[in-house]
C-alpha cells in the first residue's frame, strides 16, 4: 500500500464529512491507498486552522489555488459553495489531479458541462458526490432489479423530501437564493441520480416547480421550495418524482418504490437499513412485502459491522464513497457516478425547471455524449 495526499476545499458539513471519511476508510475497507490528510481550505486562515487541528490535517490555507497547486496534494475533494466548484475542478485538472466534487456539480449547466470537458480532456479520475444511493441496501435494490428479480420493470416513484423550510416563519438565507440552493438544486438532484442509478435513462418529463413561502422574515425567497414530475423512461416504465423542503414532518425522506411484473420494492432512508421486498410467487394467501434487514450480506456491509439488523450509517455513506474514489486512482478504472454521469443529473434538473416554465413536455437526447 501507499500513502496519497488529499486536498479537501470546505469544512463545513460535507468538508467533515469527507475529512472523517478519508481517515477512516484505509481501516475501514484496508485499502491500497491509504489517504493523508494533507491540507485543508476554509474561507479564512483562522477556520482553516481550526478545521485542521479537529480534524488531522497537517496544514491549512484560506486560498483554494494554494491547496491545489501544492505537490503534495495528490488528490482533490471539492466540498465548498457551488459557484468555486468549476473553477477549482478545471484548475486540479490542468494539474493532473483526480478529482471528487460534491453535488450539485457547478452553480449552471454551463459550468458542469466545462467540468465535463475538463475532467475528460484531462484523463484523470472524477466522481460526484451522491452518497446515498451507496448504502447496503440500495446497493442490493440495484443489484434486484439488474438481475431481473422483479421481472419487467414498469413503474418507478421517487421523493426526496425534508421539512427544514416547513415553518414559514423560518428566516430567509442562502439557502433561500439562487437556483443551486433551492429545492431542484439541493434535493431533487439525489432522487434523480437514485432513479438513474435503477432505472437507467430519462427519454422524456414533465414537472412542476413551485415556491410555496415567497416571503420570509429577513428576506424575499427567490428560489423553488417543491415540484413533481412525471417522467417516462428510455426503457418504456413510466415515472412519477417529488421534490421539497417544505414537507412537514419529513426528515431525511429519500424513498423510492420500483414495482416490475414478477415483484416490487421500496425503500425509505429514514430507515436505511430495511428493504422492502414483495415477489409474486407462492400462495396467494401468504403473499405480501417482506422486510430485509440489512446484514453482512449485502453490499460494503460487512466492513462495518459483522451483524445482521446492526446497522450503518449516513458517515459510513461517504466512507464508502471515499473507497470508491480511491480504488479508481489506484486502477485507473472510472467509477459511478462521474462528472458525465452528474451532468445528467444537471441537464433532467434544467429540463424540469424549463418544462414547469412552459408547461410542456420536454425530450430528453438519447446520446448526449
């Protein structure tokens, strides 16, 4: 095994996240390349330095370019606001260094479509950041329907829904401006990317997208806080999405249900480690979703905990994440979901917002490449 230096730019949640994850995954996954945490980036020097005592790093800067251009730093993580992430993906890049960007990929189409060109012009390893498809037990969901467990698939609904803006009280932030920040910028791209991810191609969508609470003490609300859409997908099995931060009483409400002619799943992460599983066989009368609790036997599990219905969790998420990244660099081998991949995610974002503007249907290109 060797040693690789990491460059994490953001220390806030998803910069944690990260930093955690890449000192623990060598242990975790004994991996060939066992990350050091080399440099950190925050906004100011003082917050750097912080974030580097907390959490192990062996320098901190407060500019990005800094910790980029440095020799030591082998690999980048980019965790900070979206309006940096081309800039600082097309500088790492021109270096020749593997990159990890957290999702949304840039603050526009255009931006993720220059990182798209940059990463593959490059050659270099990069991956989005959509951890929770990778639990054990979507993993295992995917792994279902890609063996024809379920026969046909037929019908797909989705949501990712959260009640952080629920109270219409609560005062106006970044979180209120920009498109990036909003609801299709922040939550939706995670359930599209899991509908991608088990259902394959979006050929065609129609959607809806609203700002319930336009006023907010502090300030005007000038981006969406809910939508839905219906979709048909490249494989002919019709689609049914929902997106918010204004659901009341909904947490971490990333669910999905997939139903096919031989058997139906779904899934909800506020209880991540549970599959519902239903296959059309035996009796009538016996009939009826079984829940599966996750266990060594399903996929990445078992590095974590040897029992069955013990559980993982949302850090284990991004631990997983980290192997992954790691094992492309060392084999040079892509790994789902790269900056392409994520581009999707951003062209059926646009194609939503642009559909709920003029209430039609929108197509999707088949080859996009």
């Amino acid at each position: 095994m060797r040693q690789i230096g990491i460059g994490i730019l953001g220390g806030g949640y998803m910069g944690k996240a990260h930093s955690v994850a890449m000192a623990a995954v060598g242990a975790v996954f004994d991996t060939g390349l066992r990350p050091r945490l080399e440099m950190i980036c925050a906004s100011s020097q003082a917050s750097a330095e912080g974030y580097a005592r907390a959490f192990g790093f062996a320098r901190a800067t407060a500019d990005w370019r800094v910790l980029v251009e440095d020799p030591a730093i082998e690999a980048i993580v980019i965790a900070t606001p979206q309006a940096l992430h081309r800039e600082i993906a097309e500088a790492a890049f021109a270096l020749g260094k593997p990159v990890f960007c957290e999702k949304p990929m840039g603050a526009s189409l255009e931006d993720a479509e220059a990182m798209v060109a940059a990463a593959e012009a490059s050659g270099q390893v990069n991956m989005v950041g959509y951890n929770y498809i990778r639990t054990p037990a979507s993993q295992y969901a995917r792994k279902l329907i890609a063996d024809g467990e379920l026969g046909e698939i037929t019908w797909f609904r989705g949501e990712h829904t959260e009640d952080f803006y629920a109270d219409p009280q609560a005062p106006a932030t970044w979180r209120t401006d920009g498109m990036a920040n909003g609801t299709m910028g922040d939550l939706a791209p995670h359930m599209i990317n899991a509908a991608l991810a088990l259902m394959g191609p979006v050929a065609s969508l129609i959607a809806e997208v609203e700002t319930v609470h336009t006023d907010r003490p502090g300030g005007k609300v000038t981006n969406d806080d809910q939508a839905q859409m219906m979709c048909r997908f490249a494989s002919g099995a019709m689609g049914q999405m929902h997106f918010s931060r204004v659901q009341t009483g909904r947490k971490m409400g990333y669910a999905y249900e997939v139903t096919g002619t031989r058997g139906a799943l779904r899934f909800d992460q506020e209880d991540q480690n549970a599959l519902w599983l239903y296959r059309a066989e035996g009796p009538e009368a016996e009939r009826g979703f079984r829940k599966i609790l996750t266990g060594p036997a399903h996929p990445d599990y078992l590095p974590f905990c040897q029992g069955p219905g013990h559980g993982t969790g949302y850090q284990d998420q991004i631990i997983i994440e980290a192997r992954d990244f790691l094992r492309a660099i060392e084999t040079g081998a892509p790994v789902w979901p790269t900056f392409r991949d994520g581009l999707e995610v951003v062209r059926i974002v646009h194609a939503a917002i642009a559909s709920a503007r003029n209430r039609t249907w929108r197509d999707l290109p088949s080859d996009q490449s």
